[in-house]
C-alpha cells in the first residue's frame, strides 16, 4: 500500500432543490461579480441558468454569461472567456453545465490571472499562475467527476491534442448536484456519462498498488453502474436513479478511489483524447470503444485483478474472460457504442489514429504501450 495524502477542499451540496437553497449564500462569500459559463444553451431552455441567476440577483451579485462551450471543450474558447472574466472584473467564475463546461470554467478560473493563453499553462511553456479566481460549480451531466476535482482537459484542434492539467486553485470551492436537473439529459448522453464514471473506476482500480480498501470501493462502483446503469435506461425520470449515479459518478474521481494507490494508469483516457480530438466522438463513448480493448490486450498481466473484480460484481466463479464479455453486452444495452465502426470510424482512419497515438505519446502509467500495442488495441476496437 503506497503513502498517500487525502485533500479536497471542495464544499459539495447534493440533492434537490440546493441550487435554491444555497448558492446565494454561498455565492456572497466570495464576491459581487459572477461570470456563468454554459454550453449551447440547453441550461437556458430548461430553466436551469434561471434558478443560477434568481440566486445571483437574490444576493446582488452582478453577472455575465459567457456562452458555447463545446462537448469535447477547446483551449479559445476557455481564452475568450478568461478575456471576458478580466474584462468584466469578475469575482468568481460560475460554471453551470457538464463536465466539458465546468473543466473549461476551471481553465478560466487559472487563466484569469496570467497573461498567457491557457494552452501554453497547459503545455508547461509557462509556469501557471499561483492563484485562482474562486469557483462554483452547477452540475448538469453525471460522468465525469470533475466537480470534485482539481483537474480539467483541454484540447487544441490545430494541434490534435488533448490534454489534461491539474493545479490546486481549479478545485472548485462549492459544487451543485441537484440530480433532478440530470432528468432532461438524453439518453445516449446518460449512458456516456455511465461509462464514463466506470472508466474512471477502472483506470485507478487496475493502478497495480496494493490498497485493498479502495479496491474494494471500486468494485462496489461498477456493480452500481451495472444495476443504475440499466436502471436510468429503463426509468429515466426517476429521481433515485439518477441520484445515485449522479453520486457514484462524482466519488469515482474525488480521490476516494486513489488511497494507497499512485495516481492510476489512464492508458485508455489517452487512447480516448486521441479518438475525441479527431473525430470529436463523446468522451464517454470513446472510452466505451477502448476500454474492452484495452482489458482484452493486456488480460495476461490483469487477469488475477479483473478476476476479482469480476467476483465481486457478477459473482463466484465469474472469469475474468466473462466479465469482459459482459461489459461489452452492458455497453451494448445501454445504448452506448462498443466498436469504432459503430460511430463511423472506418479501417482507412487507422494510420491517422495510430499517427496521432504517437503525437498524443498515448501510453499508461503502469502498463505502458508502444507502437505494437497501439496497433494491437486498434484492431480490437475496429
């Protein structure tokens, strides 16, 4: 079991109607001026910015919206609202969406006091600022974890690549999980964000550390997102449901699975950056192409841990062979793809994949993989 520190700053209120209950107050401890990042305005059309913005007026704090983040969320616009946070003298920045819009709200926050465009913080071309505006997070799609986190990614079109970046100031300081507004999410965005929260399991449950504790926490996670997982296909406007996925989601990547563990592998995470940022795939439907891929190609150095995990969630004597069958047929059932033919993605895009694996450097923490694997994985997500 390796050292570890335990750190999250992060005041998170959970259930229904907190939006309305908190944000005001919570709001008014950290300035007089908000910028509200959204994406393509479906927080408008559901009424969700209108509970955000009722608080703001409620506690007198002036605002502007920034608005247009996109799904698989890029370094301009994250710069274009940093112009507009130092323009309009913000506080505080107020992220009100997804995972894409509250990792570019965090990118904001950094970015607001530092001269350099985000993408060059996150290239490590310049050093990143010491401090962070404050951040406050609504959160609309469970997946993704980031609102209990310090990290966020980024990608540069031009450039084909996407990356990650961390630093202690984009942990938000209060986040907003009020499952009813995940009742409105379409169903194949549900289903991304399921496979999403179980990639995360994956990536820091198969960091080889010996932790039994979180091992255990994860294996409960998936055997969650199994049963939840069909549930909120089947009973999308149950509130229930979606609590508990909303939930599962968010302690799948608040650290609670990295105790005694270093850091995980994120192996496929890197596969994933590379499909989404050229042909600009949803994040969680990438990583339900790769995953079983990856489990598949190297199930010779994983097959005792899988193994487990595969008793754990689906029963003594389960193989670690059957679990990934199983998987692949959950993914199937929930509606969210298995295969890149599924999402268009042909036999001829392969040397571009494989090319931009090798400028992406996609390789694990743990289990590192060169040019063979790439092509190996590749054949096996086709």
């Amino acid at each position: 079991m390796e050292n570890f520190s335990v750190y999250n700053p992060t005041r998170l209120h959970f259930g229904k109607g907190c939006v309305s209950e908190k944000l005001a107050q919570e709001a008014s401890v950290w300035g007089k001026r908000a910028l509200i990042l959204i994406g393509k305005g479906s927080v408008k059309k559901n009424g969700i910015l209108d509970d955000v913005t009722r608080q703001l007026d409620q506690a007198g704090i002036a605002y502007e919206v920034f608005e247009g983040i996109k799904s698989n969320p890029i370094y301009q616009d994250a710069d274009r609202a940093i112009a507009q946070s130092k323009a309009f003298k913000a506080d505080m920045i107020i992220g009100v969406g997804g995972g894409s819009v509250i990792d570019t709200a965090k990118a904001v926050a950094l970015g607001h006091y530092s001269n350099a465009s985000i993408w060059d913080i996150y290239m490590r071309q310049v050093e990143a600022p010491a401090q962070a505006l404050p951040l406050l997070c609504v959160l609309t799609l469970a997946a993704t974890g980031t609102e209990m986190n310090m990290f966020a990614v980024l990608q540069n079109d031009e450039a084909r690549i996407k990356k990650g970046f961390g630093h202690p100031g984009m942990y938000p300081k209060v986040s907003f999980l009020d499952p009813a507004y995940t009742l409105s999410v379409p169903l194949n965005y549900t289903a991304y964000g399921v496979a999403d929260l179980m990639a995360h399991t994956f990536e820091l449950y198969f960091d080889p550390s010996d932790a039994p504790l979180s091992n255990y926490f994860a294996t409960d996670i998936i055997a969650l997102a199994f049963d939840y997982g069909r549930a909120v296909i089947q009973k999308p406007q149950d509130y229930d449901v979606r609590a508990n996925i909303m939930w599962l989601a968010t302690t799948a990547l608040n650290g609670t699975l990295n105790a005694g563990k270093r850091g995980g592998d994120w192996g496929v995470h890197a596969i994933e950056h590379a499909l989404s940022v050229l042909f600009d795939i949803p994040h969680g439907a990438g990583l339900s192409i790769a995953y079983p891929a990856w489990l598949k190609h190297f199930l010779p150095k994983i097959k005792d841990k899988l193994t487990f995990m595969a008793e754990r969630t689906l029963g003594k004597g389960t193989t670690a062979e059957a679990f990934i069958d199983y998987l692949e047929n959950f993914f199937k059932e929930i509606g969210t793809p298995i295969r890149l033919s599924e999402v268009g993605i042909g036999e001829d895009k392969h040397p571009l994949i494989l090319e931009v694996f090798k400028q992406n450097r996609v390789r694990g923490m743990h289990f590192d993989m060169n040019e063979e694997d790439h092509k190996a994985i590749l054949q096996l997500m086709a």
